[in-house]
C-alpha cells in the first residue's frame, strides 16, 4: 500500500519486524537524527507521534545521536515532558525573524534565544539525567577552519570540499569529528570509521555549547571557540562529517533496531556530499528502522518541497514564515498516517528496503 509515509528496513531489522508482526518499543535501542535545518519541521508532527506511540513505555537503554537540527530535535526527546518541549521549540523557531544586516554574531544569539526556549528552566538538567543519552556530533576545526571567519575560513572550507571529493576521509585534514556523549552511554553504538571520532562527556556546563557547535555552519555563525572539558578549538557544525550518519550501527546487539525519522528517504553521508549524488546511498545497514515523507507527498505540499534554509532568500519574511506554517499543517498528516498504521499492525506490510544507490 503506498501512502504519504514510506517505511524502509534493513535485512535484520524487516526479519524482526515480519516475524513478530510488528515493532515491540523495546527492540529500539538507537535514534539517528539527521542535519537539515527548517527541513525538521517536516518532522514536527511526526516526532510527537512517534514519541506516543513507541516511546512513552520504552523501558530499555537508548541513546539518541544527532548532528545540527537533529540535536534540537532530540534535545526535546530527551526532556521530562518531550511534547511540552517540542511545543516551545516550534512556537520559537516559527517567531525567528531575519534582520538584513545581521551578521553571524547577531544570529547565534537569536539562535541562543529559540534554545534556550527549547530547554526551558530545567531541559538541560533532564537531558543529563532521564532515560534517554543524548550524543551530540560536532566538527572541531583544523588549521584553517580553527578560524572564525575571515579568507583563511574560506580557503579551509574551499580545501576541505575539494579533500572530501577525492576521498572522505581527507575530512580528517580539516576537522576532528568530535561527539558530545552522555557519559552513561559507551557510544559504542556505531562503527565510526573512516575519519576518526574523538569522545567528549556531555555536561551541564557544555551542553548548550555542542547544541549550539553541531549546527553552527561556518560563514554563518561563528563557530563555538573552547567548549568546557573539550580540547581548545573552533567547533562547527557536525553535518559536515555526518549530515545523515550513513555508519554501520548496532552491529554487537542483533536483536536491536535503529530508528532513523528522516526528512528524506536518501542518504547523504556529509555535508559536502550533498551534490555528489553517487554518494547519496545506503551502505549495508541491518539494523535500520527508516521513515521519512514519500516523494508524492512531498511534491503535494507547497511549492513541491519541505521548508529549506533556501527559503530565506526565496521569499519575504511574512511570506516564508506563512509558507513554513502552511508545511507544518500539511505534514500532520504524515503523524496521522504512522498512527494509523501502528493502531491497525499494517507495519510489517508496508516494509521496503533500504535504498542501495
């Protein structure tokens, strides 16, 4: 049956799926949250489903990874009251507008602003201490991209785009890929392989500083300078080595799934892929739950995509702001659909695999 949602598997994740004519909650043991900007709110009615339908009685461990958007996302997942939170980061990511003239200094602290009312007077406490580990992926910049702006920024973004298309692990000349891991979890949830990951303990005192790092894009935010008990540098967004996390995951638990709520239903690896279409695959992945809006569906909704950081330039702030609204309606039906489905077990039905090219 084809629907305004598609649900894709991997091998070991549709066998356990077929044979218990369903997902049992309990098998979820890992959340990937994708960078992508306004591209979230794609995603705004969908999480909330998701987190009532599947994860309100999740009674096992689980460790949410994410890089830009994504960390936002999982930042309200992780809170006493994850809808509460998602309610406050909407209601202020909807209120931002963009002021001509303001530079990367003026818009990190706007950005601070819907952060901070995202997490609210106790968000960063609950993070560290509920049941869900938060890990949030960050870019440490080297050599030229240690910079905050200026022509050598350039010229490192310049040479890291031109090292990723040759290899992607030439990234490593350029940033250290850095993770931000609740010190519950050992982040031994996926093989990091390729460029190297160092791990620093998420803490109160850098938490909203690696949020902020992970979608921190160079040239229009600063970056964030020394994060508390990181090694000393200039933090980026994580998106750039891991804009969609296509890793190997979960291969030590093989009863376990990943879920992956996506915007999309292809896989970018890193930020600097997105036009190297023969990058945008699934290497094998067993293990992974995906779901994500149906190409028909997204060509139904105005103008014919989900809301873009593009739309800044595209239309007047009165108007993206009516056109974001107008998107966020239509994706309710995408939680209506996934409700649906859950309520009537047609999950196992609706199964296809991951995509290969």
């Amino acid at each position: 049956m084809q629907g305004s949602l598609i649900f894709r598997a991997g091998e070991r994740a549709a066998a356990i799926i077929r044979r218990e004519g369903g997902l049992d909650p309990n098998r979820i043991r890992l959340l990937i949250g994708a960078s992508g900007g306004p591209k979230w709110l794609a995603l705004r009615h969908l999480d909330e489903a998701i987190l009532d339908c599947w994860l309100a009685g999740h009674t096992g461990p689980l460790d949410l990874v994410a890089s830009s958007i994504g960390c936002w996302r999982f930042a309200c997942y992780a809170q006493a009251d994850p809808l509460a939170a998602l309610t406050r980061f909407e209601e202020a990511y909807l209120a931002y507008r963009y002021e001509p003239g303001q530079g990367p200094r003026e818009i990190m602290a706007d950005s601070y602003t819907i952060l901070d009312a995202l997490l609210g007077a106790h968000g960063a406490d609950e993070i560290l201490t509920g049941p869900m580990r938060l890990h949030v992926m960050t870019a440490r910049g080297r050599h030229l991209l240690a910079r905050e702006r200026g022509v050598g920024l350039a010229l490192g973004l310049a040479g890291a785009a031109l090292a990723n298309l040759v290899d992607r692990r030439g990234l490593s000349l350029f940033v250290e890929r850095t993770l931000f891991a609740d010190p519950r979890s050992s982040a031994g949830f996926a093989r990091w392989d390729g460029i190297p990951c160092r791990t620093v303990p998420l803490t109160r005192d850098n938490l909203r500083a690696a949020i902020m790092a992970s979608s921190s894009i160079p040239v229009l935010l600063p970056g964030i300078a020394d994060p508390a008990g990181a090694p000393p540098g200039r933090y980026w967004d994580g998106g750039i080595t891991d804009y969609h996390f296509d890793l190997p995951v979960l291969e030590d638990e093989t009863e376990a799934i990943a879920l992956f709520p996506h915007f999309t239903d292809r896989i970018v690896p890193g930020w600097f892929d997105k036009p190297l279409r023969w990058r945008h695959r699934t290497r094998p992945a067993d293990r992974l739950l995906m779901i994500a809006p149906s190409p028909d569906f997204i060509a139904r909704l105005p103008h014919g995509k989900i809301p873009d950081r593009k739309d800044f330039r595209r239309f007047s702030e009165d108007e993206r702001v009516a056109y974001w609204r107008h998107a966020l309606a239509e994706c309710a039906r995408l939680a209506d659909e996934f409700r649906e489905v859950m309520a009537k077990g047609l999950l196992p039905g609706r199964l296809a695999p991951l995509p290969a090219s």
